[in-house]
C-alpha cells in the first residue's frame, strides 16, 4: 500500500459545481516502501471533485512520481484505490470554503463513506488472500453476506 506523505494543492479553485485541486513539484508525495516518491506534473497535475457528491470526476487523470531516475506512474483511479489519498482529499475539502450549501456537503457524505468502508473491506479481502488467512477470508464473506457487503 501506498502512503501519501505530502499532498498541498498549489491552489484549489470551485468552479462549475466542481473542486479543483492543482498540484505542483513539491507540494505532492508518496512512500512506498520506506521509500519517498515526488509528484512531478508531467502528465495529470489535477483532482476534480464534484462539490455535490464529493465524488472525485477524472479517475483516468494520470499522476507521476519520481525517486531519483525510478519513477511511478498511477492513474487516479488506482492510486485512491492502493493509498490513503482519499484522507487527505477530505481534509483538504473540508478547509475549501464551499459556495453551495452545507446541507449539500451533509447529503453526500453518507454514499462517500459507504464508498470508503467497501474500498477498506475490499483492501481487508485482499490482505486476508495475500497471507493466506483462510479463518479471516472466510469471516470477511460469511460477515459480508449477512451485511450486504457492509462493514458497519
């Protein structure tokens, strides 16, 4: 799994209904393995997040980092699902001033935390299959399919 170390929008900007957050060197990075990855905006340098559902809308946007001559290069998609991005994507929404009400920030966080808690049980399916846990794996289904798929 990857860690996001850093991740400052060099500015954030709402327009359209829609967040913008915009990334620069420096103001970005990840740790895999011990080791710390800078963004560098070669590709993607920005999330889109729709201020009504918090949905993130450019999951193909493509985001690249560099550790000396290594680099690593994620869609947006992958790296909210391999990280821990979506955290600091909330706190960062949090402190960006909406114009819209904040009933509709209430609305949308319900569905952004089922979203989250099937991500996270999805990571613990895979966790259970990649150490051969075959009680934990077997838990995680018989809970699923009593829950409908929800943790809590």
């Amino acid at each position: 799994m990857l860690l996001v170390q850093l991740m400052k929008p060099f500015y954030t900007k709402q327009e359209d209904g829609r967040i913008k957050l915009v990334f620069a060197y420096q103001y970005f990075s990840i740790r895999k393995d011990d080791e710390l990855f800078h963004f560098i905006p070669v590709e993607g340098k920005e999330i889109i997040v729709n201020a009504k559902t918090l949905q993130v809308e450019n999951l193909a946007e493509v985001f690249v980092f560099q550790k000396g001559n290594r680099f690593i290069r994620l869609p947006l998609y992958q790296l909210l699902l391999v990280s821990d991005i979506h955290i600091h994507l909330q706190s960062i929404i949090e402190t960006t001033e909406l114009k819209d009400s904040p009933q509709s920030l209430i609305d949308g966080t319900e569905e952004i935390i089922h979203q989250l808690e099937q991500v996270n049980y999805e990571r613990m399916i895979d966790y259970a299959l990649c150490n051969k846990n075959e009680s934990l794996f077997k838990e995680l289904l018989q809970y699923k399919n009593l829950n409908g798929g929800c943790l809590f």
